[in-house]
C-alpha cells in the first residue's frame, strides 16, 4: 500500500515558539502527515459511484486530487442560470438541469448567485457532469458539506440515478455518512482503514419514504406558486392537495374539472409544485399517482397535459399513464381563439388501478374545512 506523504517546513516565530515551548513539541523543524493510499481494488471491478469518506482531517481532498484535477466552477452572474450551460442545446440543458433535481423552471431564469444554497449547489454538480467529456472521471469534493440534510439526501438520489443512466463515473469526497443510502455508491474508501469496501449497488435500495397527504385550502398555494413554470394564479375551483414529509410541507397538487374530454367527474392536474429542497426523490409522481388513484376509485379519469420534461418523461415511462391522440402535438386552440400550447406538450391518461384507501378524501366538500389541511393519508 502507497502512503501520500505531506510534509512542510515549520517557520519559527513566537507563535510558533509559544506551541514549542508549551506543549514539548519534538520534531521543530517540519510537520508530517502519512495518507494510505490503496485504490487498487477498484480496478477488478466496473464501477459508477465511489467515495472517499471521512472526518476532517484525514486527506480526503489529498486523495482526490490523485485522480485528476478538482475543477471550479463560476457562473456568470448576470446571465440566467440555465444560459450558463451554453455548449448544449437548451433542451439539453433542461433535461440535465432537471435529472439532478433541480426543475424548478423559475430558478432556470435567475442568475446564480441569487438562488439558495441547496440550489446552488445542484446547479453546480450539473455543470461539472454536463461538461465531463467522454472517459473522465468527475471529482466532487466536500460532498453535501454547506447544505441541508434533507438537500443531500434528496441530491445524492437524484445524482445517483442520473450518473448510473449515463453510465458515467464519479468520485465524491465526504464526511457526511447518511448520505450512502440515498447515494448508493459502488464503493467507498476510508482514509482511515486504507482499504476499499466494495458494495453491491443492485441490492440495495432507498430509505422507505412515508408521506402525508391532505386535502387543503386554496390558500396553501401561496408557499408554493413562485416556484412553478405557469402563472401563479390558480383557478378558484380547483381541488388542492398538501404533501408532508417528516413534519414539513414539502408539496402542493392542484386539480380541475376537466368536463370538455369527458363527463361532470373527468379531472386534469392543474399544478404540481415540490419546493426546491427535495426535488429528485420522485415525490411528486409517487403522490400524483396515488392521488389519481382514488380517483379513480370514485369514477373520475385523471388527464394530464404538460410541456414539463421531467413530468413528461415520467409518464412515457410508467405503466400507469397511456399517452393520447394529442401526445406531441400543438392543443387546438380554444373557443377564444387562444391556443393553450404554442409547442407540442405531453398528453396523458391515467389508466392505473384504483385505491380505496381514503376517498374522502376526493369527497370533501371545501366548505366544511376547519384547518389548512385535514383527513391525513399516510402514503408508502
């Protein structure tokens, strides 16, 4: 095994005199610092994900700069965030802003330093990996260390998913130990021990999320409309939705009569919010679908129309949702002659099972509300 030896010439001062004399420091010449370095056992194996964890203190960036130069990033603040991937297409640059968990289109348009730390954050993991070309191997150091827990878990799941379909590699530094669950890395190598620990990505799987949904006010809107693509007002008569998760409002559905495609109980989601911090963890579809569930359960046909890449591909992969006749293609316009789309959007029906665990849910009548939120369901 290889030791990374660090060593440097100790410049006498009184301080420096002061540490001598006080605490019988023998070597007063240099400091030295030994890091084992064995990274063999990686190259036996094909791998997407490894970290290198450990307290501080114990070389974990010393180890990995061993592979390769750790790059930093700065945007330029006065474009828009999403202008700063210019060497994609703007698709593109959608579709990766939005894979790493950050799709609040909002954010897209604002300059980078106005955005939070958690969003900051993810805008630049996505610039790292969308500019890694072919073979590289991306570094990411002090790993989740300046923001949120619930962002770095949330993050690491969303990072996770999206180097694994790009089958790309990455190596993460961290002193952070709840993150490996949602990370699920293929290896991880401690400072400490010298010795890679090899995991089995494909048995493992997430930590078990547990929601609560709740039938709410249309008032609750107001902590969630900045954060979606379309204007912030919301129809009057929508049917709207809360989503908690450990203890904190996290997401907000909105759902509307939809009679043009069907009959009075024909329904079509009008907003789906999840704030910033827990994008990535696939809690809005999950509780979408669960919401037209029941739905469906009291005779009503959820439809969707959306020009949203990350709902859109969603639906185009799961089971649930069929796509329509209008799937792709530009809405006609309206009796006003305004068009609901001025681009092709995604058009879905969901055609999944039903539930029957909580349809009082739907039944509600809004009238009868006491509080911001009531009837609890506990989801998953």
């Amino acid at each position: 095994m290889k030791n990374i030896i660090l060593e440097n010439k100790i410049i006498v001062d009184d301080y420096t005199q002061y540490v001598f004399d006080e605490f019988d420091i023998q070597n007063r010449d240099k400091t030295t610092v030994s890091i084992p370095m064995n990274f063999n056992e990686c190259k036996n194996f094909e791998w997407n994900i490894g970290v290198i964890y450990g307290p501080s203190g114990t070389g974990k960036t010393t180890l990995l700069k061993q592979f390769g130069d750790i790059k930093t990033i700065k945007f330029d603040d006065k474009k828009p965030l999403i202008s700063n991937f210019n060497w994609l297409e703007p698709k593109d640059a959608a579709l990766l802003l939005t894979s790493i968990g950050l799709s609040s289109v909002p954010t897209w348009l604002r300059p980078y330093h106005t955005l939070s730390n958690g969003e900051q954050y993810r805008a630049e993991l996505a610039y790292k990996i969308g500019s890694a070309k072919e073979g590289d191997t991306i570094l990411i150091d002090e790993y989740t260390s300046v923001v949120d827990r619930d962002v770095a878990l949330s993050m690491s799941n969303a990072l996770q998913r999206y180097v694994r379909r790009k089958k790309l590699s990455i190596i993460l530094a961290s002193c952070h130990f709840d993150i490996m669950d949602w990370l699920n890395p293929d290896w991880i190598y401690s400072p400490l021990d010298g010795k890679v620990k090899r995991l089995d990505c494909r048995r493992q799987s997430r930590p078990e999320i547990k929601l609560d949904i709740f039938r709410c006010r249309l008032s609750a809107w107001k902590l969630f409309k900045q954060h979606h693509y379309l204007t912030e007002d919301l129809n009057p008569v929508a049917e709207t939705f809360l989503i908690r998760w450990k203890g904190k409002y996290i997401g907000f559905l909105g759902i509307l009569p939809f009679p043009g495609v069907g009959d009075a109980k024909t329904r079509r989601l009008s907003r789906m919010v999840i704030l910033p911090d827990y994008q990535g963890l696939g809690i809005g579809t999950r509780a979408f679908n669960y919401i037209c569930s029941l739905y469906k359960s009291v005779g009503s046909v959820m439809y969707v129309r959306t020009v949203s890449p990350a709902l859109g591909e969603f639906m185009s992969r799961n089971d649930n949702w069929q796509a329509t006749s209008s799937n792709g293609k530009i809405p006609p316009p309206d009796t006003s002659g305004r068009k609901l789309m001025l681009r092709p959007g995604y058009s879905y029906k969901y055609t999944g099972e039903s539930s029957t665990d909580n349809t009082d849910i739907i039944k509600m009548n809004r009238q009868a509300w006491q509080d911001v939120a009531q009837n609890q369901i506990n989801l998953f």
